[in-house]
C-alpha cells in the first residue's frame, strides 16, 4: 500500500470519529471472565452490547444489554485498580460495543441516536434493541440502525451512528475518542 492511500485511509478513519462527547472505557476481561456477557461478546461476531456505568457505594458497576435475548447484567468492579480509572461512555451515558457480522471487527457506537443528537442538541435519545438485537431504535425519530455498520436501516434516511475507536488485545476492552 503507498504511503499515500495509507494517510488518506487514516485520516477517513480520524474524521469518523465521534469527539462531540468524551468516550474513555476500559474493562478487564481477565478480571471477568466468561459467562460475563461484555467478555464473552469479544469471541462471537454478531454480539453486541448496550454498556452503562453507575457508581454505587463509592463501587463502579458496569450494566450491559445484549442484543440477541435482551439479557442484562450488572458487574461490580472490585477492584482498587479498575475503580481508579475514569469510566466516561458518550453523549448519553452509553456505548454499544461488539464484533460485527459483516467485518468481524470490533465497533463501538455512542448510545444516543446519531440525527436526534446533531439536529436537537441534548442528550435524550437512547438507543434500543430491535429486530431480534440486529438493529437499534431511536424512541424519538424513529430511525432503526443496522447494528453491524451503524447506517440507517429503517425510517428516514440520515447520519449513520457516531462511533468510537474499539479495541480487545485479549484482556482490556477498549472504547475511546
């Protein structure tokens, strides 16, 4: 590949970034293992979750939602190294992370619906499982995306859903911008 293609492809990659919202999650999959649904998703394509935080007691915990039962789970971090790190998810509080079915790669999405966010400011447009988990629907457009690329798939045709740079080496998750 040239030199050339190569930056182009990288500033492509660079631009789709979204930076309206700081993103910056890590989870310890050594920490957790499988049957941890966020763990166990890294190996299976098509698996995706919705992934919150909340602080409880001065302990973080880590609320997800699969897309193919609606299973959720609440993981306590326990640890004085994993409650140390910052845990900032999005626009709304949420990031869907998972392998896609098309690529395989692992992809992360803000949670809030991509057009609600840029064309009425705010922060109140979640995201939800449709479709058997294959798509994510926003409650306020209408819009449905398709899970595995994040372009609209159903309802008006608008902006595909603002994603974050993801990563699994085998024992941090990463989701970040």
């Amino acid at each position: 590949m040239s030199l050339t293609l190569f930056l182009c492809l990288a500033c492509d990659e660079e631009n789709s970034i979204y930076r309206g919202a700081k993103c910056y999650f890590v989870f310890d999959a050594t920490l957790h293992p499988a049957p941890c649904h966020l763990t166990a998703a890294m190996g299976n394509t098509g698996h995706f979750l919705i992934v919150t935080a909340q602080m409880r007691q001065g302990v973080r915990h880590i609320l997800t939602t699969r897309n193919y039962d609606q299973a959720t789970e609440d993981v306590t971090l326990a640890t004085a190294k994993e409650n140390q790190t910052s845990c900032l998810l999005g626009a709304g509080g949420a990031v869907i992370i998972g392998r896609s079915s098309y690529t395989g790669m692992l992809v992360a999405y803000d949670g809030q619906c991509a057009n609600c966010l840029a064309d009425l400011g705010g922060t109140n447009y979640p995201l939800s499982w449709t479709k058997n988990g294959q798509q994510l629907q926003c409650s306020r457009c209408k819009r449905s995306y398709d899970v595995n690329n994040g372009v609209v798939a159903q309802g008006e045709a608008g902006r595909q859903l603002y994603t974050y740079y993801a990563a699994f080496d085998g024992s941090l998750i990463r989701a970040w911008n």
